[in-house]
C-alpha cells in the first residue's frame, strides 16, 4: 500500500485542531511544518496500522525519512497535553455535544520479557492466561455521548514497586505466621507512583477544566473502583446532587438495615428480586431480575442506593452501588450498561488503531506521544465525510476497522491517479520500480540453513568400539 499525502478531511481535522489549539492557549499554534508532519503521520497510521517511522518511509517512498519522522515527534516543540485537549474540545464543538457520560478502565499492552528503556512496564496478571507478563498499563476516561463515544483522558499507571515488594513480604510472612508486631510496616504513599483512583479523578478534573460547558451526568467504573475515596471524590468533582457515580460491590460487602448488619449477598437474599425490562445502551430489550435498596453500607460510612440484578442465564447476581439516592432503580441499572462501550474502545483500540500493534517508542515521551497519535487518529475518523454524513442523518456510525479499510483502498487510488496524470507514465513507473527495489529489500530470514554450517550429525565410526564396549558392561 502507497500514500502520496494526507486526504483531505485528515487535513481539515489537522486544520481544526490548530485553530482550536490557538484558543486554548494563544501562541500555541502550530507550525506548517508541524501540521504538515501530524497529518503525514495520522495517514501513515491509518494506512499502515503501526506508528512505525520505517513502515512511514516505506510506504511514502521516502517522502520522509526514519531519522526526519523520528526528530520531529522528540524535538519538535509540540504541546502535546494541550494538543489532546484541543482535539477533545473541537471533537465535541463539531457535533455540539453538551451533556455525556465518563466511564473509566483500564486496559494493559503485553512487551517483550527484558524492556530496559519501554516506559512504566512492569509486571502484569495475564486475565487469559492466569499467568504473569511484562507490559505496559493505561488507565483509560471515555465520553459517551448521544451520537458518538470518544477518549478523553489516558494516563499510564505503574504500582509502587516498594510497596510491591512490601505486600509480596506480608504475605510471605503471614503465611509463616509471623505476629504482625514483627513484621515491617506498611510503606507511606509515593507521589511518584499514584494509584489507578488518583489517575481516574485526575483525568475527570481535567476533563472538567478543559471542557466546563460539557454536563456529566453520570460517571461509571467497575468494582475495583467501588471505594469510598474513589465515589465521593468522582460525586465532588461535579456537584453531587446533579450527577451520579455507579460502581460494584463484592458480594461479601457489609450492609446495614435497621439495626442489622450483614452482608449485601444475605440481604437480597431475603429480599429476593422482581422480573423487569430494561433497554441495554438503549437498544436490544432484555429482562432481568431486580432488587434495591438504600442502605447503609459500612465501608463507606454512608448511605448508598445499592441494586442487586441478574439477567437470564445467570446463577449469581451483582451488585451496584450508586451515589446519588434520588435516582430510579431501572435508570441506574439501564445507565450502568453503558460501561461495556469501555470494552468496545479498548477492542478497537488495540487492533486499528496502531499503538497496539507496533508502537515501540522508547522512554517517556515515545511512549505517551505515540498513545496521543493513536488516540487523535480516534478523533480524526470522526470527520470522515461517511461517517460525518452518518451520524448527522442519524444513521449508524461506521466501525474503525471499515473507515481505515476504505483509506487504505482511496489512498492507493490516489496514488495510481496522481501516477497516471503526470504525464510520461512509462518513466513513472520505471522510476516507481527503482523505488520499490530501494525501500522494500527482502529481509534475511533465520529460519532457513542455507547459509550456514549444519555440522557433523553422524556416528564418529571411532567412538563405535567404545559404544559396544559401554553396552556390554551395562
């Protein structure tokens, strides 16, 4: 595949993206070269799926060079942060979003086993696996909105490795039964390393800096961020009576009624759940069992509205927690659907949208500048004149996966078109030929033996004595 330059609507979004970057902080814009370049590489990436500068040279034929592409994205005075920003805010302008829904999660990228310089990878649980591997974790904000869903915030998390180290002591300890006196205490917090809860608030506070006209009704998370800090800080950031923020509980979570305390499973237990209809991300209807409560639950030192459901085929039910006790059960349960379009992303994400299958920039700014390209890509699909047309007929927007599929297929009939229309199209192609023999060299394969010494791989006819004699005394 071959790309002479960005298409038209990647330029216009760059275009955007400029004058929006100018309103955020004045004197920020960026340069022709620097548009320039972002576009060539918003292309590169939709083209090769990969934010691979040698993948860029090849297939541009050199238009840019590795070391040009690579000194640009280091040593370019680009405002990366703000960049991000302005892409959000002209995304939203462009469709006048005013209210949505943050969901966070997050998801990781396996690395090779020995990475010295790829940036915060560590040791990771492997969900498939139940293994451990080395890579690299995102926590991840999404909007949700009435016609599209985009990021809004990333932020790369690595844990403590002193505090790693201290629960990896406690449980050898315990285990050999050492009294706690004896044991070392817990090491104090590091800045240095915040929390997966402390990333997430982070990313919703400048969410609401940046973009304050946007009502957030809702903010959603899984049970990992179902404690207390987490809800009333999420609830805080926007004011608590006007938005709601829903997790889960564990099953084993205590609950006070009345005078009674138990756990959240013993009480919906004895108040067992109702058959109702709710529609799933406002489609496909579905029935479900249903129970709730305002209760008190200990952990959090409050009272929360706590809903237990479970949907056909399922034995177990799970349990909401939300913060806002003025809500409807049905609203809650319906809202908190939406937390699977996290997956949805994450989906896309890794398999189209280039950081997740070849973005191997070393250190802190590769890592967090090809996460920024991969994620304005996101946004750059948005003004795609198909799926613009779309989404403005309210019709169904496209999948990634089509849109970059069609680019592929328009920027090789561009480059077939501006061949053919130059004129002299028998020197074009000799001179397409010497390109393609000079950027696509066959690589060396290691598989193969014939270039090298395979060895003696026979008996060594004076060792054969030697052999009978061994078995003969055997």
């Amino acid at each position: 595949m071959f790309m002479n330059t960005a298409l038209p609507f990647i330029n216009g979004y760059v275009g955007t993206l400029n004058e929006t970057l100018g309103e955020l902080a004045p004197g920020s814009s960026l340069s022709a070269t620097q548009q320039h370049w972002l576009a060539f590489c918003l292309m590169g990436m939709s083209v090769t799926n990969s934010i691979c500068w040698a993948k860029f040279e090849r297939t541009s034929l050199g238009q840019y060079s590795v070391a040009a592409l690579s000194w640009m994205q280091r040593h370019a005075k680009i405002p990366w942060d703000l960049l991000w920003q302005a892409s959000v805010r002209a995304t939203l302008r462009h469709y006048h979003i005013i209210e949505a829904i943050l969901v966070n999660d997050d998801t990781e990228k396996r690395r090779a086993k020995a990475t010295k310089r790829i940036f915060k990878a560590h040791k990771l649980k492997d969900n498939k696996t139940g293994g451990y591997i080395n890579g690299q974790k995102l926590v991840v904000l999404l909007l949700v909105t009435p016609k599209i869903t985009i990021p809004v915030g990333v932020a790369f998390y690595m844990p403590d490795p002193a505090l790693t180290e201290w629960y990896r002591e406690e449980a050898r300890l315990k285990t050999a039964k050492v009294p706690k006196r004896d044991r070392p205490p817990k090491p104090e917090p590091n800045p240095q390393y915040p929390t997966k809860q402390q990333l997430t608030l982070g990313l919703i506070k400048d969410f609401k800096r940046y973009h304050p006209t946007i009502q957030v009704k809702l903010t959603l998370a899984d049970s990992f961020y179902g404690t207390k800090e987490f809800v009333d800080a999420a609830a805080a950031i926007y004011q608590p009576e006007q938005t709601q923020v829903i997790s889960q509980l564990r099953n084993n979570q205590l609950v006070r009624f009345r005078t009674k305390t138990m756990s959240v499973t013993a009480f919906f237990a004895q108040h067992p759940g109702t058959t109702q209809t709710i529609k799933i991300r406002g489609g496909k209807v579905v029935t479900i069992m249903v129970s709730s409560a305002r209760l008190y639950v200990c952990a959090h030192h409050t009272k929360r509205f706590v809903i237990a459901i479970k949907y056909e085929g399922e034995k177990d039910y799970r349990y909401l927690v939300a913060s806002n006790l003025s809500w409807r059960t049905l609203d809650i349960v319906q809202g908190y659907t939406f937390r699977w379009l996290v997956e949805v992303f994450f989906e896309d994400f890794k398999s189209y949208e280039s950081w997740g299958q070849s973005a191997k920039q070393t250190d802190e700014e590769g890592s967090c500048r090809s996460v920024t390209l991969s994620l304005l890509l996101d946004h750059c699909l948005f003004f795609h004149p198909d799926q613009q047309a779309q989404l403005e007929n309210k019709l169904p927007a496209y999948t990634v996966g089509s849109l970059l599929e069609k680019i592929k297929q328009v920027s090789l009939l561009d480059f077939i078109r501006k061949l053919v229309s130059e004129g002299d199209v028998p020197e074009k192609l000799r001179l397409l030929a010497e390109k393609i023999d000079h950027f696509f060299k066959p690589a060396p394969s290691g598989k193969h033996m014939n270039h090298r010494d395979l060895g003696t791989l026979e008996s060594t006819p004076g060792l054969k004595y030697r052999s009978k004699a061994c078995l003969a005394y055997s």
